[in-house]
C-alpha cells in the first residue's frame, strides 16, 4: 500500500490554514475549530455499538436459556460461537461481503457475531451459579420451571449476565473501529480519512472519542448493575 | 474465473485468487497466487510471532512476581480494562503519525495489543493458586523462587495459555491492519481494494481466518497438555472435547 509521505499529506488538509495543523502538530486549536466534524462519525460509532450488542444480547439469552434446559446443547453452542469469536473482525467484514455487501448490514453482523460467545458465556456461568438450595426452595414452594427461571434463576445471575454485557459492549467499541473496512462509516472511518490520514490531532480526537464512549457504556452499565441488585448494595 | 469454482461465486473467485496470480483491477500489476500470498503470511507471521514473545517475555515474569507477593490487583484488572477500550486501529493509528511507520512500530503496537491479556491471565492464574498448597511448600523449606518456580508457575499454567491464547488471536487478527503501517501482511489485499478488489480482499480473509482458527485450536490444545495431572484429576466434571475460553479469559480481552 502506498502511503504518502507526511509532507505531501499536509496539503489540502481541511482547516490547514493553520499553521500548527500544516505542520502535522497537536493543535488544540484546531481540535475545537473542526470538533463539529465527528459528530456524524461518533453517532455512527454508538450505533455500530448499541445495535449489534442488542442484537447479540437477545440472540444469547435465547440460546442460554435453550442450553439451560437443554444441557447437553452448552457444548456445540459454545463450540461454534467460539469459532466466530476467533475469526478476526477485518477477514469477517470480507467474509460477508459476497452475501450482505458493503454496508452497515455486514458489518453489524459482524458484530454481532462477535457479542455472542462473551455473552452467553456470562448467562450461562450466572445460571448455573445459582445455589442448588435456592431453586429446590423455588421448586417446593409450588413455582413451575418457567417462574423459577425467570423469577429465581435469572435475576440472580444478573451481575454475572451483566459483567458479560460490559465485556462485549466495550470489545464491540474497539472492533467497531474497524467497521470502516465494511464500508460500516464510524470513528474509524475518520481515523483513516482521505487527507487527514494520520494527521496526529484527528487521531487523538477519534481515538478519544472511542475511549471515551467505552468508559461511557461501561459506566452506564455499571449504574444499571447497581439499579437492579439492590441486595448487593444492602450487604455492601 | 475457473469453470469449476464458477458456482462457489465470489468465493470460488477468491480461492481460484488464492492459488493463481491474474493482473490487478487497475491493470499493470500481477497479484495473487501463492506465491504473493506465501510471502504476505510469512510477513504477517514473523511480525506475530515476534510481537508475542516480546509481549509474553515482558508480562508473564512481571505478573509471576506480582500474583506471588499478592500485589497488583489494581495493575490486572485495569490493564484488562483499559486493553479493552482502545480500539487497534486508534493505537496503530497513533503510533504511526507520532512515531512512523514500519516493522519496529507494527511490532510495538501489537506487544501493547498482547500485554494486558497476560498479565491478567498470569496474575489470576497465580493468585488462584489454593493458599494451603502454597503454605504447604514453604512449610517445607522452599525459597519464595522455588514457590513460584515449582508450585505456582505449574498450577497456573492453564491460565497463562489462556491468556497467551487470547493475545495470539489478537495479535494475528490485528496485524491485518498493519499495511496502513507499510508492513506488507496478509491484510494487503484487505486493504487496497483499489488493486485487489473485493475477490482479493475476500481471498486474504479466507487465509486470515483460517490462519486465526489454527492459532486458536493449537494454543487450546497446548493449554490441555500443560495442564497438571492434579488440577485435570480435580476437576474432571469441567474437561472438554475442546478447551474454549472461559469468563476469566474473556474478561480480559
């Protein structure tokens, strides 16, 4: 790949009339002059986020309760969702092009792909860690199988399914970066933008902004953690 | 297009581009055929290889050390987070426009990409290791060297191969990009669509793919066979036809 030499980049650089960003610096000023700039970008970026890990959550929690009753299914689950997992992002991007094209749709799926072992994983360890004790005492007290899991199982494996969530949510973030080679737009998209190739306050900018979104959801999470097991807090 | 891959379509493509050279989409340039390819994936192996064992070599005694003095839980589960956040292609990105670009900042990017996996992995790995075991050998005379040496490097073994499991994937996965670094790995084709067009591209992804899942299948294998017969025998419930990644692991990617 031909990369052009730093000083034949510096031409033609939106903004470049200044003298800091013509000479490939850390310009502060220019930050805030072109700030409006990733707006498109970072609410491409959320949506490359939030849609697959949705996506993903939902597909998990279908097949953790599937393998919940069905035990022996764990294996093969975890087998194939491990395959995807492993495949990298950028060869999956190219993978799915014949079928969905270049687009939002490849690289969500993508994604979403990727989601799918952390998650089920996590529900998984969390209904399972739940004490044999507790679901005999669900069981004797006259609840069918359907409320044991939905009301005893399920909200006790909550911090483990929402550890899960945090993991693929800010793995989904960093990956979504590399959306841009499925056509998928994103802060990536902008890290490796035409002329601004490189120019090193573009990338400080959109690679914060990643960042900065990953410890965002994270926290958010964390919040929606904390709403839902007030017991944990009571003991704490 | 070869008649007898014709109904795989762009697939049956990338592979008839996998195995023959043809002229480029913009003309002018061969590309293609194994020979071109055996030499991307041997870049894109060397860069790898390298980067794990620098990587490993750096991590793995320092959070031996840690995970025995008991120190660092801090310093584990923030490199895992942090590890987490930052997107690939934003560190490479940043390195390149700071530093430069070629090999040696290719290489430092991935060891950074390679690290927080493990050390995470190494310090819970010896930090699980039962405490009794540990009282037990240094009721027995044993220097805190021979401690981590014979009883909780051995035992936490199964965790370091997950953890250098996770970083080769993540290495071999990320070295795809490194093209935009001017280092010529299998991501090429990937990555200058102008010359390969998408049957390239498709076609080094098929070989990245499958390069990623052997690297996956092998490290899971090996973690298998370092496994101490001790720790096999105590949990037998938890053996598997395939070793996949646990939580722990996950947690740390």
């Amino acid at each position: 790949m031909n990369v052009l030499p730093l000083a034949q980049l510096q031409i033609n650089k939106p903004g470049g009339s200044d003298a800091c960003a013509a000479s490939n610096g850390f310009c502060p000023g220019w930050i805030v002059e072109n700030l409006d700039r990733y707006w498109t970008p970072l609410l491409e970026h959320i949506y490359l986020t939030l849609v697959p890990v949705a996506i993903g959550f939902a597909i998990s929690m279908g097949l953790a309760i599937l393998a919940h009753r069905r035990r022996w299914l764990t294996g093969p689950i975890t087998g194939v969702t491990g395959v995807f997992f492993a495949i990298p992002s950028v060869s999956a991007f190219f993978l799915l092009q014949p079928i969905t094209g270049l687009g939002y749709t490849t690289a969500i799926v993508a994604l979403v792909s990727y989601t799918l072992l952390i998650i089920f994983r996590n529900i998984t360890d969390g209904l399972r860690n739940v004490p044999a004790e507790t679901r005999d005492a669900a069981l004797g007290q006259g609840l069918t199988e359907r409320q044991v899991l939905f009301k005893v199982e399920l909200p006790m494996a909550v911090p483990e399914i929402l550890a899960g969530l945090r993991i693929a949510t800010s793995t989904t973030v960093g990956l979504a970066a590399l959306a841009v080679f499925a056509g998928g737009g994103g802060l990536g998209a902008e890290i490796l933008r035409g002329n601004d190739k490189f120019f090193k306050s573009n990338v400080i900018v959109a690679g914060g902004l990643a960042v900065l979104l990953a410890a965002v959801l994270d926290l958010l999470i964390l919040a929606l953690q904390r709403w839902m097991t007030p017991w944990r807090r009571a003991r704490a | 297009m070869t008649g007898t891959l014709a109904f795989l379509g762009d697939f049956g493509d990338a592979i008839d581009f996998i195995l023959h050279e043809r002229d480029s989409v913009s003309g002018g340039v061969r590309i293609g055929g194994i020979g071109e390819l055996a030499g991307l994936a041997q870049t894109h192996m060397i860069v790898s290889v390298a980067a794990l064992a620098i990587a490993a070599a750096l991590a793995i005694p320092l959070a031996l050390w840690l995970g025995h003095l008991g120190r660092g839980d801090f310093l584990a589960t923030a490199t895992s987070n942090v590890g987490r956040a930052v997107p690939s292609l934003a560190l490479l990105a940043f390195f390149i426009s700071f530093i430069g670009l070629g090999y040696t900042n290719v290489i430092a990017v991935l060891v950074l990409l390679a690290i927080p996996p493990l050390i995470t992995n190494t310090y819970v790995g010896v930090r699980q290791v039962d405490r009794d075991t540990v009282d037990a050998a240094r009721g027995q005379g044993m220097t805190g060297i021979e401690i981590v040496r014979k009883v909780e490097l051995p035992l936490a073994l199964p965790a370091i191969f997950g953890g250098l499991r996770t970083s080769a994937v993540n290495v071999v996965a990320t070295a795809t990009i490194a093209p935009i670094a001017n280092v010529q790995t299998l991501g090429e084709p990937i990555i200058t669509p102008q010359t390969y067009g998408l049957v390239g591209g498709l076609g080094a992804a098929i070989i990245v793919a499958l390069i990623t899942l052997l690297v996956d299948f092998a490290f899971a294998r090996t973690q298998r066979a370092v496994t101490p017969a001790g720790l096999k025998l105590a949990h037998p419930a938890r053996r598997r036809l395939f070793t996949l990644p646990t939580r722990r692991r996950l947690e740390s990617r």
